[in-house]
C-alpha cells in the first residue's frame, strides 16, 4: 500500500508539468525541492491502478 508522502510526490510531479497554469507549476516545483527532497519513497509507478 502506498503511504501518504509517495501520494504527494507523484501529484505534486504530476502537477508541475501543468503548463497551462506556470504559477501553480512553480509552486510545485519549490515544494517538491524544499519539502519533498529528503522524503526517502518509492515511486509509484502503476499510480492510480494500484495492485496488491
């Protein structure tokens, strides 16, 4: 099951791809290098199928 921080990780990557809206692209960008840089989790890489 996958925890919270690699829930963020993965939308807030998603999400400052969104170029249609750069400020929100941005604000991402600086929370995923401030707040998410020393999160230690996996990717998710089938995210949103999850499989057990």
């Amino acid at each position: 099951m996958p925890t919270v921080r690699q829930l963020l990780r993965h939308r807030w990557e998603t999400a400052r791809t969104l170029t249609e809206f750069p400020g929100l692209a941005a604000t991402i960008d600086l929370l995923l290098r401030r707040v998410a840089r020393p999160w230690r989790t996996a990717p998710l890489p089938r995210y949103p199928a999850f499989r057990r």
